[in-house]
C-alpha cells in the first residue's frame, strides 16, 4: 500500500492527470449523446457535460496543490471535488433512471420546440413521418412524408435516445467513484507531513 509521503504525492498528481483525460471522455460522450438525440434538449446529458468542463478546472487546482502541498488549495479542492462527486453520481443515477416513456414524453416536448427545418432534417435522416401518428386530420404533414407507410420519427429515434441515456448514465456514475478515491488520497496525503520541511513545522 502506498504510504508514504512522496508516494501519495506522485498518486495524487497521477490521479488528476486521470481526471483530465476522465473529463475530456465524458465531454466527448455527452456530445455523443446529444448528437444521437438531435431534436430534443436534454439537460441532464448537458449535466454530464458540464461536470466534464468542472473536472478539468478541478483537475488543474488539483495539480497545484499536489505538487506545492499547499494546505489551503487542497482543502477546497477536497470539497468542491466532493461536491463534484455528488453532483455527477446525482445526474448519472438519473440519466439511468430514466423509462422509455418519461424518454419518450422528453422527446415529445422537444420536438414541439424545434423549427420546421430541423424536423425535416430528422425525417429525411431516419426515413420517418412526423413524431407520432396523429388521429387529427387536421395535421399537416411534412413534405418529407411522401409516403403513407412511412413509421413516426418516436420509432426510429426511441432505441437511440435510451443508448444515449444509457450511454451518458453508466460512464458519469463509474467515473464519479473515481472522485470519491480522489477525495480520500487528498485527505491523507494533507495529513502527511513533507520529510523536506522543517519538523518543527505544523500541518
């Protein structure tokens, strides 16, 4: 087990290397997941996404705190990391529980806000008609419905939407365990004492 000073130091900067490179993944799957979904605006995919842009500025404190062993910077990189880990393990449990009708009432509402253009652009894209088959007569179709056959967007997008969620949930909420790891080894190692300081000197 790593205990010693030197050890828990090159452990925490090691750490907030993964941090990093952990913090560029979740940014690159949020805008996977918000790719997929296109026609609706889903916060809690840009909640994963913002805890990504916050790890890589935690990360960076961090470091410096790591390397100076500087008391202070430690102390509030241990909260806001906590903080941090809370509110990633939140918005990943919830991206996870989501059903496919709470998905499918998400994808409703954001398809009623998109233009017209954009609803075009997902119908050509999928080969679909509208986002569900209507019983009112009244409706005017797209002029991309050129056929009657063709399925509702809701068909072709529900598989995609619940990977995206799916997706966006399993990797936040594995790596927020990796924040609470980070969290215990800044407690330590700031209860360790610098073998070069003076030894008279308090921590």
């Amino acid at each position: 087990m790593c205990g010693g000073f030197t050890c828990s130091k090159r452990a925490l900067v090691a750490l907030n290397i993964l941090y990093i490179v952990v913090a560029f993944v979740l940014i690159g799957v949020a805008i996977y997941g918000r790719n997929c979904t296109r026609v609706i605006d889903l916060p809690i995919i840009g909640g994963i996404m913002a805890c990504g842009i916050f790890l890589i500025l935690i990360s960076i404190l961090g470091l410096i705190g790591a390397v100076k062993h500087h008391q202070v910077v430690l102390f509030f990189y241990m909260v806001i990391l906590f903080m941090l880990f809370l509110v990633q393990f939140s918005v990943a449990c919830a991206c996870l529980a989501v059903n496919k009708e709470q998905q499918r009432q998400l994808a409703k509402k954001g398809w009623e806000r998109v233009s017209e253009s954009m609803k075009e652009e997902v119908e050509k894209m999928f080969s679909c008609c509208d986002f569900e088959k209507s019983a009112n007569s009244s409706v005017v179709p797209s002029k991309n419905c050129t056929q009657s056959n063709m399925p509702p967007c809701i068909d072709k997008l529900q598989t995609t939407i619940d990977h995206a969620f799916k997706l966006c949930g399993g990797i936040g909420l594995f790596f927020s365990f990796t924040e609470f790891v980070g969290v215990w080894l800044t407690v330590r190692y700031r209860n360790q004492k610098d073998p070069r300081a003076n030894p008279s000197a308090f921590l």
